[in-house]
C-alpha cells in the first residue's frame, strides 16, 4: 500500500497523489509478474541482513502498454528494529529492455543463420584461443562446444603446420585484412586431413583488434585428387623422359614448346 508518492511517480502514472496513496502498487503490475515482486519484498523483509536491494518488473503504462522499471527498495525500520515500510527510487528502463529484446532476437537469427551452417565457424582470440565455434565445427573434430571454447586451435593441427600457421595469424594482425588459408588438421579419427579456411579480423570503432572469425571447410578429398593428379603427371613425365623415341610439341607456326 503506498502511503508516499513523488510527483515524478505522479506524471508517470498520470494520477494524482490522491489516487495513489492508499492503493497497491501491485495493482499498476501485470498479474502474471505480481507473485515475483511480492515474493521480492518478502524476502527483503523477513531477511534483516538485507537492508537494500535492487530488483526490475514490468509495469503498466497510463496508455495500457508494457513498460520495465528498475527500483531500489530499502526496508524503514522503528526503534525496535522493526520494518515499518519500504521506501523505494526507481526509474523506466522500457528503452534499455526493448533494445535488449532487439539484441537478443538479433543474435538468436544469427545464430540460427550460424548453426545451420554446413561450414564450420569459428572465432579466436590473436593467439589462436577459440572463442566461439559453431555446431560444424563441434561434429568436425568430435569434441563439445565446452572442451573447445578456451583451447586453442593449433591444437587440432599436426605440429609441422602449427609454425605456418602462427605466422599466417600474425600477419592478419599485423595487416588486417581478408585472407584464405589451407593447412592440415588433425580430425577426430585420429587421421589427417585439409581445411580451407577464410579469415578476417573483428575491429572496435578505433580500429583494435578484438579477435578473429573464420569460415572453413574440409578440403581433405580434394587435396587427394591433386595428389593423385601430381602423381600421375610425374609418372608420365617418367615415361616420356625414359622414352627411346623422339618426342617434341610445336605450336601452329611449328615452334617448339
């Protein structure tokens, strides 16, 4: 029951102080949040060791609609020791919750865009140390998001090809800029395969290097063909060299080439 109101609580509920001393202002809450405040002010009150606390709620605006309010409440007690009240400072916080709930359902659609992915995604920080990596990336190497977040990802990378790959991050750091990289890894059997991997650094506003973000996939089959191909082609390069016959390529004007 409110036994004093501001005439700052006055405008912003458009009452008078009339009409609100001596109601609930859990009347101006939405029923659903109701039993949250309550159960909030009875554990302010029954607790003494408790003297402030902060809390937020919804509230409902003179015009019907939602809004949010921060408050901090603090228990008046008598000579006794005894509450006798609360006294309580809030303000509207509606525009920092909308801007949370738009930021919350951005990064919802983008992490659905991310985790369906068939590529595997990956941030880290400039000394390799994952810092997100999507579910591809998880089923790729056969590990949880929990034991790869935090380790970093030279790890997963035979150590002939972990000096090249520093030295490739270095010099993103170093030149910040859009590069393709490909490197062996070492795959969840144990085996080895490639990876093609596109990197970019994350800038803050004065141009900081925050971390790193990169999209790759496995390239494993096609290096294979290419190995065969280079196989092939010195197999046959043998042939011709080791050939007792005379042979020769001329263009159209029968110059040799």
């Amino acid at each position: 029951t409110l036994t004093f109101v501001n005439d700052a609580y006055c405008r912003y509920f458009k009452r008078t102080r009339e009409q609100l001393i001596g109601s609930k202002f859990i009347d101006l809450i939405p029923e659903p949040v109701r039993p949250q405040v309550l159960q909030h002010i009875e554990a302010l009150t029954e607790h003494s060791h408790n003297e402030i606390s902060e809390h937020e709620h919804e509230i409902i605006r003179p015009d019907g609609s939602i809004g949010w309010h921060s408050w901090v409440n603090r228990k008046i007690l008598d000579s006794a020791g005894r509450v006798t009240e609360m006294q309580g400072i809030g303000r509207d916080i509606t525009a920092r919750k909308l801007a949370e709930k738009k930021l919350r359902e951005s990064e919802e659609r983008y992490r659905n865009v991310v985790e369906t992915q068939t590529e595997l995604i990956c941030r880290y920080e400039c000394d390799t140390t994952l810092t997100f990596v999507n579910d591809a990336y998880c089923r790729y190497f056969g590990k949880t998001r929990e034991q790869l977040i935090g380790m970093k990802f030279l790890e997963l990378l035979p150590e002939e090809a972990r000096p090249m790959a520093i030295a490739h991050v270095e010099s993103l750091v170093a030149d910040p800029r859009i590069e393709t990289d490909e490197h062996p890894v070492i795959r969840a059997d144990g085996t080895i395969g490639w990876q093609e991997w596109v990197d970019y650094a994350i800038r803050d506003g004065d141009g900081t290097i925050l971390e790193m973000q990169a999209i790759g996939r496995d390239i494993t089959e096609r290096k294979r063909l290419e190995e065969e191909l280079e196989g092939r082609e010195r197999e046959f390069a043998r042939l011709v060299e080791n050939s007792p016959d005379i042979i020769s390529r001329l263009d159209r004007n029968l110059r040799y080439l």
